[in-house]
C-alpha cells in the first residue's frame, strides 16, 4: 500500500555529549599520535603496549609504528594458539548451529600458546633497555609497559568489517557466513575482550578510538574517566545505528531522515549498550567509544544498587525500532524461557522477554500472537517442519492469533508466546537485552540478504513454546492491559506492562506542561513516542537540560534519581519509561 509520511522529523542521527571546550584533549589523526609515541620516547619510556579489540586494523596501525624509532615489534597474533587447537578448545562454543552458540566461560589469555609466551617474555627481558612496541589483542599480558594504550571500536563497525571481508580474530576465516563470524564474536571474542578490557580499565594511559583507521583519535586517561562519569550521572543519548532487512521498511527513511543507499532499513539501534556508541566533545573535537564502556565503568552510578546486585554490571533494558512499512511481516518466532537461555546457551542473569509498542501503524497493521483456541500442537509443528522443508506454505492464521493494532497499543510478549509483527507497522521494541535468542519458527518463505534460505530454529522453539497461551490468555494478559495511575488535567500517567513474567515496567506519561518522572534505584530508558520535542530537566540544576525528539532514546542513569519532562511548546507530549521492577 500507499503511506503518505509526514514530513520529515528532527531526529538527530548524530547526537554529541559535550565534556568540555579543551580541542587540544582530543589528539587527532595519525600523524598526531605518531608524533605523541616520539615524545614518550624521547621522555625515556621504554615499553609501549598497544592492546587491541578484536576487529581493529591491526596492520595499519602497525604500518603506523614501524617508521618509529623502536628496536623491537612483537605482535601478539605470532603467539596464539594454532587455529586447529582453537577449534578444539571453543568447539563447545561454537557449535554447528548457524546462529547460535555457547557463552565462553575462559579467559583470553588461554588463547596464547605458554611456550610462546615464555619465548617472547624471554626475548623482552633480554632487550629490557632497548624501545619495545608490543601490539595486539591481549597486549597487556605480555609485559608492564610504561605506556599503555587501549585501541577500542565499536560493536556496529566490527559487523560492518566482517560484511566486507574481515576475519575473526581467533580465526583467518575471511571468507566464512557473516552469521558465523559474528557467532564467534558474540559468543566468544567480544566476551574474552570485555573481560580483558574491564581488568585494564586503570593500567590504560590512552584511549583510542580506532573505528576509521585512516584517522585514529586518542584522549588520555583523565579525559576518558571525565567523559563517562559525566554521562554516568545525566540523561544521555547513544549514536542510532540503522540496517538493511528482508521485511522492509520505508518508515524510518520517511520520517526519520536516514540517508543511505539502501533500498530500505528494517532495525535501528538506539538503545543498546553493548551494540551503539557514546560520541564525546572536547572543545569541537569529537571521539567515539563503545557505550559498553559505561556499563562496566560505573555500573553503580548507571543501573543503581537493586539492579545492579541482581543482574551485575549488564545493562538490562533494549530499545529498538523494527520497521515494516511498505514492507513484509517479520519471521513467525518464539524466545527461550529463562532455564533454556541458561542451560543451553551459557545466559545466567534473564531471558528474551519482550514486548511491541506501536509506534506507527495503518489500518491493516496486525501482530501474529499467541495461539488459536484447541490447536492440535503436533499438527502444527508437522506442518512448520514440511513448510521448512519448502512442502507447503504455512498457514500462520489457522494456528496464530491476528490481532489488528494501532497506534500507541502496546504488546506484551513474555518468553514463550509465539508472536511476530505483521507489515506496515512501526514498533519500537522494548525488551531485556540479550537480543539475538530469536528461535525463528516460519519465515514466509523468505531469502536473507545473504542468498541463503534464513535460518529456522524448530527445534529449539517447539521446546519454548508455552502451548497454554491461547486467544482467551492472550486477551486477558498482553493486550490493552493499560492501567491509569494518575489523571488530572495536564498529565495522564498509565502503566502500560510489562507482564507480570516480566522484569521491565513501562509507564507512559501524556502532558502539555511537565512530568515529574521518579526513580526507584534503577536505570530508565525514556522514549518520546508522540509529539515533536521535548525538554529533560534536573529537579536541582545539576546537569544541563537535554533535548529529546520524537522517537530519540535516552538513558537516565539510576544516579538521577529524579527528573522532569517538560513540553516546551505546550504541545501534547507522550514519553514511554522503562525501569527494572
């Protein structure tokens, strides 16, 4: 169908967090830093550690050290295990599934051979007098240096390498399924990284932001515990990040304003730590860094005491947008309850749980959810395995429950209710963070991007799906389950859910002057789901006020504890708040 979209909003793709007006505590360009190592030589530093991420160009930074004047270049790839001794010891991990695998419970450096490490930390006492540049993921295991420096990039540009040939960093597998290197970063690299990076936290001397390698950026130690604990303490924004999908959509392109090439972009990332990034300012210079970092810098601060000593330092709460217009319906799927999440993937702390607030929708918009009256479920596995088998067509609607929605109707989806979003529907997503546990049960006979066939999960879903949640269940517990705790003239606030199953609660406010919004010892993520701007404030003057725009996420640290939204045109403003129970 046709969707004439408003003219384009005022969300900012973009969004900065000034720290400062100091432009010199930003060195920027390589050349800059090149220039920055000769000084620290010439200052009588000796032992120089370049710890990397996995996925940073480390040949280029290596191109970059080699025209100093150093006596020694050790790289610590040279010391990994052998890939076939790799395998072996992760085979657990990674498993034969496309998609999934299993949590590493190891640590990095049982990926480097002991003899060779002996070897080198031999070599390294006999040139103890001599300039020695150590280089690579796990750098800092090697050797105490005088100066240490963290290369970091993000989440998103690690997937994007891989779509353009980039190899694990465990394996030299440039040619594999982007869905197998990302398998093998989800479920390992990123985990051993992380837990390295986080032990490393107060040895680093420079970070670096190493996500354009043709133009490194580095602040110093100081600048970079300044830069989160700002943001630990205040409403701040992630940068979005967009992609491409098989289901559509136009919307985002429409009403958001994403350039791009791409003929449509069916997600958008704005509120998921451990995918987006944190864009910093010093004096009009600007850096950029995992959002992660926060989390595991001052998760205190960040996800307060209660949420904090029950899920540690992960950040619970998801925010995305899925966009179906002009589009298809998303894949029929289920999410693993939490028992199945823990024992058969290595997920300790929640499960999948979900939910659909609808953002945009037409008059044909639906969602797929729950299970028709007396379905016989044997049935209906039989017939989702001969639709995989490309047998038959799979009639949704003879087992599924279609209900149409519009709208500002919010969807409750607690882990083990079959559901999916039908087309031309705009929803942002409001979930527990571990995102990828999607056990996709029928795919309207879709290919991927990739040419394959997109891979289905029967047999995990059919061990997930809580066959009691039929119409009558579904009616009574996931939908319009609004509730309205306060009314008056100016101001309605409603708890919208979730499910008693689940561990978020959302209330929604709709004001034309302010709201008062208070915490209780946990972290918030706030979205304005109808109107064109508005104002968060401190109660006490403490930070300055942000600017939010419609369909913008923010995240309002636990530290906040109080806050205001404020209709800056007097306009009728709707804002979504998520918090942990």
């Amino acid at each position: 169908m046709t969707y004439h979209y408003p003219s384009k909003n005022n969300f900012d793709l973009r969004p900065c967090i000034v720290v400062n007006d100091k432009k010199e505590d930003v060195i920027v360009g390589n050349s800059n830093l090149a220039e920055l190592i000769k000084n620290q030589i010439k200052q009588g530093n000796r032992i120089f550690v370049y710890d990397l991420y996995p996925g940073v160009d480390k040949e280029s930074l290596i191109s970059l050290l080699r025209v100093l004047n150093h006596k020694l270049l050790i790289d610590t790839d040279t010391c990994k295990r052998s890939e076939d001794e790799l395998y072996r010891m992760f085979d657990q991990n990674i498993t034969d599934d496309r998609v999934f695998g299993y949590m590493v419970n190891s640590r990095l450096e049982t990926c480097f051979d002991e003899n060779k490490v002996a070897q080198v930390k031999s070599l390294l006492e006999q040139s103890k007098n001599e300039v020695i540049f150590i280089i690579g993921v796990g750098a800092s295991l090697f050797a105490k240096a005088d100066v240490h420096y963290y290369f970091d990039v993000t989440r998103w540009e690690i997937q994007l390498r891989f779509r353009k040939g980039s190899p694990n960093w465990l394996f030299n597998n440039p040619d594999a399924p982007v869905l197998t290197k990302y398998k093998i970063g989800f479920f390992i690299e990123w985990r051993l990284a992380d837990t390295h990076k986080e032990e490393n936290f107060a040895s680093v001397d420079y970070w670096v932001d190493a996500n354009i390698s043709s133009e490194l950026k580095a602040i110093d130690k100081k600048s970079f515990y300044a830069a989160f604990e700002k943001i630990s303490k205040e409403p701040f924004r992630m940068e979005p990040y967009f992609d491409k999908s098989v289901w559509g959509g136009q919307w985002m392109k429409n009403m958001l304003g994403v350039d791009g090439d791409e003929e449509n972009y069916g997600w958008s990332f704005d509120g998921v730590p451990e995918e987006n990034c944190v864009r910093f300012s010093f004096g009009g210079n600007t850096i950029v860094f995992p959002a992660l970092n926060l989390v595991k810098l001052f998760p205190r601060e960040l996800l307060g005491d209660k949420v904090y000593n029950a899920y540690g330092a992960d950040f619970p709460i998801r925010f995305d947008m899925l966009d179906t217009f002009e589009g298809g319906n998303l894949s029929l799927q289920v999410h693993p309850t939490r028992d199945y999440i823990k024992n058969t993937f290595g997920l300790k702390n929640y499960t999948q749980d979900e939910s659909y607030y609808i953002l945009d929708a037409t008059e044909n918009s639906c969602v797929y959810i729950g299970l028709k009256e007396g379905i016989d479920k044997e049935a209906m596995i039989a017939d989702l395995e001969a639709a995989n088998r490309g047998e038959i067509m799979f009639d949704a609607e003879k087992y599924v429950n279609k209900i149409p929605v519009k709208k500002h109707d919010h969807v409750l989806i607690p882990a083990g209710t079959v559901h999916c979003s039908g087309k031309d529907t705009h929803v942002l997503e409001i979930s527990v963070t571990p995102y990828i546990f999607t056990f996709k049960l029928w795919d309207w006979g879709k290919i991927g991007l990739d040419g394959l066939p997109r891979p289905v999960h029967i047999n995990h879903g059919k061990k997930n799906i809580k066959w009691e949640r039929d119409t009558n269940w579904v009616l009574d517990n996931l939908i319009h389950q609004e509730k309205v705790l306060h009314k008056d003239e100016h101001c309605l606030i409603e708890r919208t859910g979730l499910h008693e199953y689940e561990m978020i609660d959302t209330l929604r406010y709709t004001f034309d002057e302010n709201a008062e919004i208070t915490l209780n010892d946990s972290v918030a993520v706030i979205n304005l789901v109808e109107g064109t701007e508005a104002f968060i404030k401190s109660v006490d003057g403490s930070w300055e006020p942000k600017t939010m725009h419609y369909c913008e996420t923010f995240v309002i640290p636990a530290h906040v504890k109080k806050f205001i939204v404020e209709s800056p045109k007097k306009e009728t403003l709707r804002v979504i708040v998520a918090t942990i129970r």
